[in-house]
C-alpha cells in the first residue's frame, strides 16, 4: 500500500495552537512560532520548497508577489474574510487558488461595531481618561454628556453577513436602519432596514454610519468630504471593515470641526502605522484591529482556513474557493 505524501504548507504567521497542532498533523508543515513577518521577497524565497500558502491579511499579496512564486504553489488560503491584500486574478492567472473564511468572524466583528458606535457616542475615551487622570470631579447634572445610541438612525454600507449582523444588533437598541449595497437584498437579510440604492439618498438618513463593505478599488476614499457633507451635523462613523474606505484627511478635518461629533475607528489606512493626528482626538474611539480579535474566532478562521487547504489537497472544491469558475 502506498501513502500519499502530505502537501506542504508554508504559515507566514504564529497561528493558534489548535490550528498549528491539526496543520502539523495533516501536512508537511513549516510555521512561524515566532511570528515574524516575512516581507513579500522571503515569501517568495522560502516558498519554493511548498505546495500551499497559508498567510494573513497583515501579508500583501500583490502581482509580483504572486508572479515571484514558484510553479509548485497550487494555493493561497488566507486567514481573513477580506481578500484586498491578495491580487485574486494574478493568482487566477497563474492557477493557483485562493480561499478565505467567512460567516465564523461574522459575530465578532459585528460586536465590535457595536461597541464602536457604543464607545464613541457615550464617550469611552474621554471618560476612562478622566477617570484614570484622576479629573474625576464632582458629578454634574450638564457635565460631562454623551449622545444617544438608542432610537437613533444608523446606516450601514455594505450589507453582507457582517452588515446584517451589526443589523441584527442595532434593532435591540430600537435603532431606525438604512443600509447601501450594490444591490437589493432579500426582504429577510434586511432585517426592516430601508434600501438605498445611492449612496448619496441614504448618508443626511443616518446618526450613525457604519462601513461594512469590502475594500476595493471603487469603495476606496467612498468616505470622504462630499460624502461626510452629506451626513447630519453631529453624526458618528464607525469603521471595521478596511481603513482603505476613508479618507484620513476628510474624516480628521470632520472631527475637529465638529461636523462629526466621534468616530470607533478599529481599521486604518497603513496600519499598525496610523495617520498620527488620531492619536490627538479625544472624540475617536479606537482599537487596533480587534473585529475578528476574540480566541474561538481566531480559532475558527484557522480551522476553515485549514478545512479548504484540506479539500484541496483532496482533490475536491474548497468551500471557500475565490478563483473558481
Ligand atoms: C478579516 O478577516 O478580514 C479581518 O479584518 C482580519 O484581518
């Protein structure tokens, strides 16, 4: 009888130990116990002895990055739900496929929009910062005061799994939903928010925004000054799908005007390297990229990266193949 020689898979970052524990198992493994990260050049060098890529959404998987690979790489399986840092039809055009995990980090970043549009409008920076400065004073009736989340309008863009679920949550503040999608989608994923085709029709409708579209070439800046005009005076935007859907510049100058009362910011433009002048404003809410952040999720997503690398190997459809026909 003969064995099948395992597939090798090349892990550009530490993952959980369940997930390094069942890659170890099932294939012929390389991890980063360490978690280092490897520029695109060393991907590229160290790839040469695999089969498979497991990566994050922290490694660019640009055209020349996957043009550089060698002929022996078959799959890329991101660990993430968002593809923007991997250049799909570069990897199409090689043959390789992609996957990556959707619907097990839909909770959890959905719960992060939440607490965004919760920390934000009641003042969780400016409140924990009294209190740890010792500026606590004595309470007053007037001072200091937060906005409402409760009643309020919230919109959301991109209305996904993600968007539905951030949805779901805001009907048990009793929020008055609108949301923006490319399309309509079926009355019981609207969960009795109102649709609207343009963008422009729903922004003056919303107290509250909240991005949760992909980042792609045509969402890129989709948040900046003409759209922020449109917005109420006083609203709050709040942001965990990609810091590439706004404008730094548009959303910095709205914060200190006042045209937006706050932002719960948890993705950036460049990050971990932010724009600085965030860091001054005491009506931003931020974390650093926490959305999928909680340890059965990071969890899930290893083993659904893992399950299509798996099927793959098989000789079967992965489940969550991006370069299928
Ligand atoms: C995702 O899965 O896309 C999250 O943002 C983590 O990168």
């Amino acid at each position: 009888m003969t064995t099948m020689a395992k597939a090798r898979i090349l892990v550009t970052r530490h993952l959980p130990n369940e997930v390094e524990n069942r890659l170890t198992r099932d294939f012929s493994t390389e991890l980063n116990p360490d978690d280092r990260a490897m520029s695109g050049a060393e991907i590229a060098e160290r790839a040469k002895n695999f089969d498979g890529l497991l990566i994050t959404s922290m490694d660019r998987c640009r055209k020349d990055l996957i043009d550089a690979l060698p002929a022996s790489i078959r799959m890329i399986a991101t660990f993430s739900v968002g593809t923007d840092h991997i250049d799909i039809l570069a990897a199409k055009a090689k043959g390789i496929a992609v996957s990556n995990t959707p619907d097990v980090l839909t909770d959890a970043t959905a719960d992060v929009a939440l607490l965004l549009m919760l920390g934000a409008a009641r003042g969780a920076v400016w409140g924990d910062k009294m209190v740890r400065d010792n500026k606590w004073g004595p309470p007053s009736p007037t001072y200091p005061l937060g906005l409402d989340v409760s009643g309020r309008r919230l919109g959301i863009i991109g209305m996904g799994r993600i968007g539905q679920a951030v949805a779901i949550r805001a009907q048990a503040f009793n929020m008055i939903l609108h949301y923006h999608n490319r399309r309509k989608v079926d009355a019981a994923s609207e969960h009795g928010a109102t649709f609207h085709a343009r963008l422009d029709d729903m922004l003056p409708n919303c107290d509250f925004l909240s991005i949760n579209c992909a980042s792609t070439a045509e969402t890129r800046d989709l948040i900046n000054e003409k759209t922020i005009g449109r917005l109420p005076n006083g609203a709050i935007i709040v942001n965990t799908a990609r810091g590439e859907i706004v404008d730094d510049e548009a959303l910095i100058s709205a914060l200190k005007s006042g045209k937006l009362a706050a932002a719960g910011l948890d993705v950036f433009k460049g990050e971990p390297n932010i724009d600085p002048r965030y860091r001054e404003l005491d009506n931003v809410f931020m974390l650093p990229h926490l959305g999928s952040a909680t340890k059965n999720t990071r969890i899930a997503m290893g083993m659904r990266a893992v399950d299509n690398l798996e099927a793959f190997f098989k000789g079967e459809r992965p489940r969550d193949l991006l370069t299928g026909a």
